[in-house]
C-alpha cells in the first residue's frame, strides 16, 4: 500500500524530449514510479536519481544506421523509428511494473497500454500541451508551469477554493481521454470526494465523411455528406 500523498505515476518515452524533465519533476516530489526509457541511461542527465529501466539496442541500431550509414544503404527514417517504437512499446509492456497510471507517447503506447488495461491501471497519452491561463477563485495569478506541473500554496482555507487553467490538445487528439490530477502536500491537504482530486475530461471524435461520385447533365462531381462512415 503506497503512503505517499501523490498518485503514483510511470513514464515510457523512446526519446527523452519533453517527457525527461517531466518525470526528474514527478521524481522530487516522490511522485514516479519508474521511467521506462529507450535511450540508454548513460546519455539521460541525473539517472542515477530516477527509478530508471531502459531497452535501448532498438535505438542504438537507429541511430547508428541514421549517423553512420549511407541513405542507400538503410532503411527511410520513418520505417526506422516505427521499427524502433514498435519494440521499445512491446517490451514496455511485457515489463510493465505497478503504478497508478502510465503516460507514454503516440506510436509507442498501444502494447503498453494494452498491458495496462489488463491490470487495472490507468493510460494517459501525450496529446497535450500548455497549462495557461491559469486563475485561483477566478483571479488571475502569475504561476508558470515546470514542466506541465504546477505549484502553489493557498491561505488557511475554511471552505473551497477553485484553480483553474487552459490546457490546449493537440489537433490529432481525437476521442482522447485526458486526466489532471491536483496533489495536495501536507501539512493539512487531503483528497475529499470520490474523484481522487482529479478530473477526466473526453475530446470529441473524430467527424466521417462520405464521398459520393454523382452525375450532373453527363459531367462528374463530388457530393460531400457528413456524419457518416468513410466510403468511396
């Protein structure tokens, strides 16, 4: 049984990019469970202070072939990283460890989640950026994000108080779920209610077109109806 304050989270990512910095912030605040990385641990800043497991020869052979190797001579890039992604996500998967939810990127998500989802533990997708606009009671403040999370302290509360922010989804986020999660630290901060001080917010899916080739006084055309399943 964890007894820590903070939700329990897990993060598999190939490539560090953004997601690095986003699990060293979760690390501190003893918030990360483990950070599966494709890269190896020698080229990630600080590893050593992270919960850490890598699958890296997947990566190591991409990235030599794209450095050293003429264009003729390998595969396009894009076979290469799907190739690389592919196994990266179904070892994740098959070395999945408990958490409360696992966050992984588009393309290298679906074997992991399955995973996942067989043991009861929650997916996040990468499919968001921002947190702006962000308002406490409905007065704007000056908090600035680290790396997606923010940090505040409120007054003594003898009721509710409300924090508010603008989180902008990604244009391919379609019927995508996302969750936010707020971590109260003590002294004093507790999660009341059922919803585990967190919201679960669905994007709409996406719209279906129907082509229909039509004929008008002997010339072709096109007929676009919408709301319905795709189709030639």
């Amino acid at each position: 049984m964890r007894t820590r304050p903070a939700p329990g989270c897990s993060i598999s990512a190939t490539n560090p990019c953004h997601l690095y910095p986003f699990a060293q912030e979760l690390a501190q605040q003893d918030a990360l469970d483990c950070y599966y990385s494709g890269y190896p641990a020698w080229k990630l800043p600080a590893a050593e202070k992270l919960p850490l497991a890598t699958h890296t020869w997947r990566t190591n052979i991409v990235y030599g072939l794209l450095k050293f190797a003429p264009a003729w001579a390998r595969p396009e890039p894009k076979r290469l990283f799907t190739w690389q992604d592919r196994g990266f996500d179904a070892w994740v998967g098959r070395h999945l460890a408990e958490c409360d939810f696992i966050h992984a990127m588009p393309g290298q998500a679906l074997g992991t989640f399955r995973a996942a989802r067989r043991r009861g533990i929650r997916t996040v997708l990468n499919h968001a950026t921002g947190l702006t606009d962000v308002k406490i009671d409905g007065v704007a403040t000056n908090l600035q994000p680290v790396n997606n999370v923010l940090t505040w302290v409120t007054p003594v509360l003898t009721g509710t108080s409300t924090l508010s922010y603008t989180v902008t989804t990604n244009s391919d986020a379609w019927a995508t779920t996302f969750t936010n999660a707020a971590t109260p630290e003590s002294p004093g901060g507790t999660c009341v209610g059922d919803n585990n001080c967190s919201t679960t917010d669905t994007t709409p899916t996406l719209p279906k077109l129907t082509l229909k080739k039509i004929v008008v006084n002997g010339k072709g055309g096109t007929a676009v109806s919408k709301d319905r399943p795709p189709s030639v």
